[in-house]
C-alpha cells in the first residue's frame, strides 16, 4: 500500500535552494568571464576572426 511520504525539513530544502542558486551563479560568472575575453581578445579557448573597422571620414 503507498504510503505518504515524510516532509522535507527547511533547512534541507533551504540548502538544497542554495546549492541550486550557486550553481546558476557560477554559470553565469563563467559566461561573462569567457564573453569578457571574447570582447577583449584575449580568448585562448575560442578563435575569433575579426572584422577590419573602417572609420568614416
């Protein structure tokens, strides 16, 4: 017979929460650490070719 099941302490969901949030952080460091260099040219992981920039006269 299906018995329910016990409840999640906060403190547990709490921390799982966290630990979920902390990861999208670090996602998202990284992502504009990686678009930072790409911007720069500084890169050693991706090869960017760049364009000339005419300037108008």
């Amino acid at each position: 017979m299906a018995v329910p099941k016990k409840r999640t302490s906060m403190s547990k969901k709490r921390i799982r929460k966290n630990i979920w949030k902390g990861k999208g952080y670090w996602a998202a460091v990284k992502a504009f650490s990686l678009a930072k260099s790409l911007s720069t040219g500084n890169s050693k992981s991706f090869f960017v070719r760049q364009t000339s920039k005419k300037v108008l006269e």
